[in-house]
C-alpha cells in the first residue's frame, strides 16, 4: 500500500480538468475546508458506491461550508457520463494527462494497477492537510471519518 | 461502533435485552437489501428468542428514487403499530415499488391511503429518516446492506452462513 501525505503537510497545488472544457484548480477553494476524495475507477458495480454515498451526505459537509471533490484517473468525458448517470452533484477531477501525477504527489497512487487508490484527505481553508485516510481498495471507507475531521477544524 | 444505541426511539422484534442485538440499516429499493430480506428471517428463526433485530433506514435517494417514500412510508405504518408488516410487505414486493403500490399496501393493513399520501406530501416522516441516515453515517455504514451484532459493524459477505459465523464469534467474544 502507498503512504498518503499526513497531516499537517501542504496540500500539494493541482489543476485539473473538471470537465471537457473547464479546469479546476484547489487554490481556488482557498477560504474553504475540502475534502479531497481518490477513488480507483468511475462505474464501479456496486450500488451505495463511494462516491454515491457522499453525493447523499453533502447536505453534511456543507454545514461545514466543505467542498466535495471526486478525483480519479479517468477521463473528463468518462467523468461527465458518470456524474451524470449516478446524478452526483459535486465535481470530479480527471487526474488523465499526466497520468495519476497528482494522486503520485498525494501518495494516493498505485503503480503496478494504474489507477489511484482509495484515499481520503480533509484540507483546511488554508490549503494544508488537517486529515488524511487511506482504505484498503476494496473497502469504501464511509464518510464517518471526514465529518469528524470537519468537527475538529478549528474555527 | 453504533451511534447512538439501540433504544426505544428504534423498531425492534424481540427483547430489547436479548444477548444478541442485529442492527441493519437497509434501503427498501437496494436489491442487496432484498437479497438479505429472507436471510435475516433465517437468522431470527435461527437463533429465536436470543436474538432480537433492529431496523434503520440507510435510503440512497439519488439512487433509488422510490427508497425514500418506501421509507416512510413504513415509518408512518409504525405510528399504527404496523412497522413489520410494513417492512416486510415492501421487501416482498421490491421489485414492482412505487408510490402507488405503497398506497395499495397501505390499504391492504387497514391504513387510510389518504392519510399516507398526505403525510408522505407533508414530508412527516422525512426528518425521522434522516437522522436514521445520518445516525448511520456517523456508526460507519458505507452503503446497503450494513449489519451491527452488538453494536459492531459485520464486515463482509452477509449469507447466512456468514452472519452467523460473525454472531457466534461476538456471543463468544461477550461472553468472556
């Protein structure tokens, strides 16, 4: 397993596609906790998946004034299909070209798969890690976790 | 661990004081959920009196768009003293849910369709669902089905052999 940026690091700058045509890049959320969210792959089959599990708790980061961020190797387009289809109503970052060079930079990548593992990370509005979690890939890892992390941010 | 407790604000068959205590948090429109429907039956009959089961609502309403009504629908047969027969009759019939349907079986309990439609318009029983949710959040539930024995979460495959396997080995553990 890889080792995730800990606590208390900067999170490392990115800019990354949002969709096809609009980019996204995290010292624009500057302000604002985020929570930073790497998953391996877009489509994953089970029902009640991560990334649909946060989609119904964003009413709870908001109250913490939170923005949600989906981040994967997959492509824009790929990306848009999915937001799409599960109705998910916060933006996924297309970690495409290079490929998984930001999920490198957060020790959120797999090598010998290719694609990004199932990590969590909690930024406070000053752009350093408050929290971070990495989940085995096969386990989604809930969001219990980052609704305490919010709870600690200080104020 | 489960948060908060089992107590009286929640639907339970058996004895609240039973040494075993399975929690699901289930969404009535997950097919997962209907696949445990008959096991947890299983599992009741397996262990009788010893075991008592609780049941809350985990819905994912962007994915299911019935899950929410069924929801409450089942919660507001509970304030006549219909939960269970609610509950089961919506997992027997997942697979043709919908608002209809609810009232339909509504009717068949003897509970006034209107009233359904009515408090299900009001959003009456929509804040109860919520905090079962968000109760749910909080204990660690990552999606539909997730089992508590005892207050600790059952990791993995939910046949019945394997939940029996997970409340023997919590019996055990509890015991000593």
């Amino acid at each position: 397993m890889s080792t995730v940026l800990p606590a208390g690091t900067v999170a490392p700058e990115f800019s990354l596609h949002v969709t096809p045509d609009q980019k996204l890049s995290l010292s624009e959320l500057r302000g604002r906790p985020v929570i930073l969210a790497f998953y391996p792959a877009d489509w994953s089959p089970v029902c009640g998946d991560q990334m649909a599990l946060y989609n119904e708790i964003l009413s709870e980061f908001q109250k913490h004034n939170a923005e949600m961020i989906g981040i994967s190797v997959d492509g824009s387009w790929c990306h848009a299909e999915f937001g799409r289809a599960r109705k998910l109503h916060f933006p996924l970052l297309a970690d495409f070209e290079p490929k998984g060079d930001v999920s490198k930079k957060y020790g959120a990548y797999r090598e010998a798969d290719g694609f990004c593992e199932r990590a969590l990370f909690v930024i406070d509005k000053n752009g350093k890690i408050a929290w971070s979690y990495l989940s085995p890939v096969g386990v989604n890892p809930g969001a219990d976790g980052i609704l305490q992390a919010l709870e600690e941010l200080p104020k | 661990m489960l948060t908060p407790p089992v107590s009286s604000k929640d639907h339970l068959q058996g004895d609240e004081k039973s040494p075993i205590v399975l929690v699901e948090y289930g969404d009535y429109q997950c097919p997962h959920c209907g696949h445990a429907y008959p096991i947890v039956k299983q599992i009741q009959k397996h262990y009788g009196k010893r075991l008592a089961f609780v049941f809350r609502n985990f819905p994912l309403n962007e994915a299911h768009p019935y899950a929410q009504a069924a929801a409450e629908t089942a919660e507001f047969a509970g304030t006549k003293g219909k939960f269970w027969e609610m509950h089961d009759a919506i997992f027997e019939n997942q697979m043709s849910l919908a608002v209809p349907m609810l009232v339909e079986l509504a009717g068949s309990f003897d509970l006034s369709g209107e009233e359904l439609v009515a408090a299900l318009e009001k959003h009456e029983f929509t804040a109860h669902v919520k905090s079962d949710f968000i109760s749910g959040v909080r204990s660690g539930v990552n999606g539909t089905p997730t089992f508590f024995i005892n207050g600790h979460r059952h990791e993995g495959p939910f046949e019945f052999e394997d939940l029996v396997g997970s409340i023997d080995m919590r019996i055990s553990r509890d015991e000593k």
